[in-house]
C-alpha cells in the first residue's frame, strides 16, 4: 500500500511526494537537447490509458526538474486540424467556443459517461455503496490530470512560473489519481476504476473556458475545484465513519493538496485581472453568468478557502450566492 502520511507543506517538491513511474514516450527535440514540456503536455492530455497518463505526467514533471524539457511559452500549439485558428491566452479571437478537438481528452473506454442525474446513490455503509464513492473520487482526479495538462498546453504566452505551478498540480493529480485507484480495488475484485458510470461535469466547463484563459481559472480551480474543499471534510467523515481508515487518509492528502491547487488558481486569476485592469470580484460574477457556472450552496469549508487565497470579500460575495 502507498505511504499515506502527508509530506510537510510549504515547499512544493517536498509536498510532491508521488512514486516513481517510467518515463513518457519522446517528444520533439528543441534546443540544447531539451524536449518541449508543453507538448509533452499535450501528448499526455490525448493519453487514453489513465495509469500510463498519471506516470507520464509523474515523468514529465522530472524531466521538467531535471531541465530534459523546457516550457516553451511562445510556441504557440494548436489541437484542431492545421489552419483552424485559434485564442491564445489572452482570449484575442479565433476558436468556437467548445470547439471539438481530436481526442482530447484522451479517456479510457470505461467508465461510461452519463449525466448525473442517472447515478444511483448507495449508502457508504456497504461495500458497494464505499466503492461507488471511492470511484466517483478517482474519476474526479482522473479529470483533474486532464484539466492540469490543459492548463499547461494550451495557454501560450505566460511566465514560466504558471507553467511550473499547473505541473505542480498536474502531479498531484496524478498521485491522487493513484492512491484512490489502488484503493478501490482493496475492496474487492469487482471493484476498479470503470466499474461504474461517471459524469463529465468538470470537462464541460473547460470546454466551455477553452478560448479565455481568465474564465477558466475563474471558473475551474476557483469554483469547481474549490468545491472539493468544501466537499472533502463530510466525506471524509463518511468514510471513517464506515471504518475505512486508509479511505480517510488519501482524503486529508487530497484536501492538502487542494487547498494549494486552489492557491494557485487564485494567485493566477489575480495575476490575470490586474494584467487586464479589472476588478476580480466583479469580473468573476461577469464570467460566472457568461458561461454559466453553477451557483454554489454552502456549507462552505470557509477555514481551507481563506487557505487557498480568497479574501473577505470574495467569501462575503460567495455566502451571499453572486
């Protein structure tokens, strides 16, 4: 079993506490030898098998480290047909809005995809029940890898640093990805990632945010991610209350690595608004109705949000429902 005691936090290699995988499959060469990581990126994101995803991304973070693969901010990439133009990270104009892109994301052929209004719940009581919940878990990291690796490739132009904190998430994604997929099959042989259906929330909203890289971090890390911070804490509870103690600890890894995936999230967002001379609170409540994002009810786990970067007025904004 993995080791489930969460690293020290602050510093974010110590925090990267991920087993070692195998390195990725090569990528073009650019100069001095290095391969261009957001390529790299891109290759990972179109990935089917989730398992050798989450071990290229744990490759490509150290290839990163090690200086074997370089950023590459000014190169723009493109995922659609070649003469299909498209926004880069200031939003300048081109892309469809939720365009389809050839493969991307590259997902296994399980779990099947339905809406969520077609899940059944089951007590967390049972077996079954503590599997389904497990699963839904592992399929929400599963899509956190996917959304990490479209951070990073698709939004040229941006300080090298950006790039460094979405591979930062994108690893822990994966380790997250990892724990919770060895987990569930503790639970018996029946029991694996793709053994119940999933919904595709997540995704659709980055579809949704593919041509404004403002909208995307406002309205992925900062508001479906920063759910998981509200959402962690009963969890949690349930799985320890059903005696799953190994259940309960990947979940105080993944909240403590969440609250910093949210930092980054919200330091990038404001990073973004004071590029472009705008309000953040006010620009967020425009780009949540632009795109129409799902107003979120509380409770709200206000401790790890204050942890994560947002200041009183944004929390007074989000208890108010705008």
């Amino acid at each position: 079993m993995p080791d489930f005691t969460p690293a020290p936090g602050g510093d974010s290699a110590a925090r990267l506490n991920a087993p070692d995988f195998p390195a990725s499959a090569d990528a073009p060469v650019v100069s001095g030898g290095a391969t261009c990581a957001r390529e790299r990126a891109l290759t990972l994101l179109r990935q089917c098998d989730p398992f050798v995803k989450a071990a290229g991304v744990i490759a490509l973070r150290d290839a990163v480290l090690a200086g074997h693969a370089i950023w590459q901010p000014g190169r723009p990439l493109s995922a659609l047909p070649d003469g299909t133009e498209e926004r880069n990270a200031s939003g300048a104009a081109g892309e469809i809005e939720g365009r389809d892109e050839p493969g991307i994301p590259g997902r296994p052929t399980e779990p099947r995809l339905v809406s969520p209004r077609e899940l059944e719940h089951r007590a967390v009581t049972t077996v079954a029940g503590r599997a389904a919940l497990l699963h839904a878990l592992t399929h929400i990291e599963f899509n956190a890898i996917n959304l990490a690796l479209d951070a990073l490739w698709r939004f040229d132009g941006l300080p090298n640093a950006y790039y460094d904190d979405w591979m930062l998430v994108a690893a822990e994604e994966a380790y997250h990805f990892s724990l919770l997929a060895e987990h569930l099959t503790t639970l018996g042989d029946d029991y694996f990632y793709g053994c119940f259906p999933a919904h595709d929330g997540l995704w659709v909203m980055a579809r949704k945010t593919s041509g404004d890289w403002l909208a995307r971090l406002a309205l992925v890390p900062r508001t479906l991610e920063a759910r998981g911070l509200d959402a962690s804490p009963p969890i949690r509870a349930k799985l320890a209350s059903a005696g799953d103690k190994a259940g309960a600890a990947i979940l105080d890894i993944i909240l403590r690595d969440e609250i910093g995936h949210v930092a980054i999230g919200n330091r990038w967002y404001r990073w973004g608004c004071e590029r472009a001379g705008c309000e953040p609170v006010e620009t967020y409540a425009r780009l949540a109705a632009q795109y129409g994002a799902p107003r979120l009810r509380g409770p709200f786990n206000l401790e790890a949000r204050r942890a994560a970067g947002f200041d009183d007025d944004e929390l007074a904004a989000l208890q108010a429902g705008g």
